[in-house]
C-alpha cells in the first residue's frame, strides 16, 4: 500500500477522532477507539514497515505531531484533546514498536495485532487520563477493547487491500 495513502488515511482518522472527542466528549473515545484508532495502530505498524531503516523514529514523530497540531488548528479548543493525543501516541508509540520489533521474523498479523494489544493499552490507559483529568476505568476498559477489535479488522482490510494492490500492479 502507498506510504503517502497510509500517511493521509492516518491523518485523517487521528483528526477526527481529536475533534469528535472534542466536540462531544468522553462517551464517543470508544465509538472513535474502534473506527478511528485501529486503524491508526494498524496503519502505524504498515508504515513502520515501509520505514524501517529509514529514519524511522523521525517520520513517526513527526506524523503523530502533525496530527495532533492538524487537530488543533483545525479546532482551537480541541488543544487539551490534542496534547493528550500527543502523549499518548508517542508513548504507546514507543510501546508498539518495541513490541513489533520483538514479533519480527512472525506472520505479518500476529505482528500487527500483537503490537496493536500492547499500544492499545497504553494509549487506552494514557489518553482518557490526560484529555479528561482523571483515572475513567469503564472508558480505559472500552476504548482498550474497541481499539484491539478495531485494529483486527483494520489489519485484515488493510491486508486484503495490499493484497489487491500488488496484484493489480503485477498484471500491468
């Protein structure tokens, strides 16, 4: 899959999920956990392939800055969701390519989606917690869930969308 769609794909579902969360709240992080946030997880871990070994953590930081202040320029009162997004991106971030790192050498969706586990907690744990002031164990619980459930399903549709694009480029 082309790295600039996965990169545009992932912008657009990290603004959403800031702005939705800002406009309407804490109830809609799970809804945005499963739609949103999967697929961030899932579309991180294919650009972490694409990049390895080619400033890596550079091009991560950057995305997952870009998307945060996208969020707040496009919604200045969206900023406390922004920041909160920041941190607990880069830290699950770090979470998930570690644990991608250790899952090398296994199936591409075991990689992924046990990577996704590990992030999802971390960020499920990180991001409730600093966007709404305190400890919200039912949405840290929810949003863990929806993010693994969603991340699977992103996994297979990005996938079978990959799948689709080498083939395609191989009858050419």
């Amino acid at each position: 899959m082309r790295v600039f769609f996965l990169v545009g794909l992932y912008l657009a579902a990290i603004v959403a999920a800031n702005l939705t969360v800002a406009a309407f709240g804490p109830s809609l992080t799970i809804v945005n956990a499963f739609l949103f946030i999967g697929l961030d997880l899932t579309a991180r871990d294919s650009l972490h392939q694409a990049w390895e070994g080619k400033n890596l953590w550079l091009k991560m930081a950057a995305l997952i800055a870009t998307g945060s202040m996208l969020s707040w320029l496009l919604n200045h009162n969206a900023g406390t969701i922004a920041l909160a997004s920041l941190v607990a991106f880069a830290a699950s971030g770090i979470a998930d390519a570690f644990t991608f790192y250790l899952l090398r050498g296994r199936a591409w969706w075991v990689k992924v989606n046990g990577s996704n586990i590990v992030s999802a907690a971390v960020d499920s744990l990180i991001f409730p917690t600093l966007a709404f002031g305190a400890l919200l164990p039912l949405i840290v619980l929810g949003q863990f869930v929806a993010k693994v459930a969603g991340g699977a399903i992103w996994s297979l549709l990005l996938r079978f969308f990959q799948g689709t694009e080498k083939s395609s480029r191989q009858k050419t």
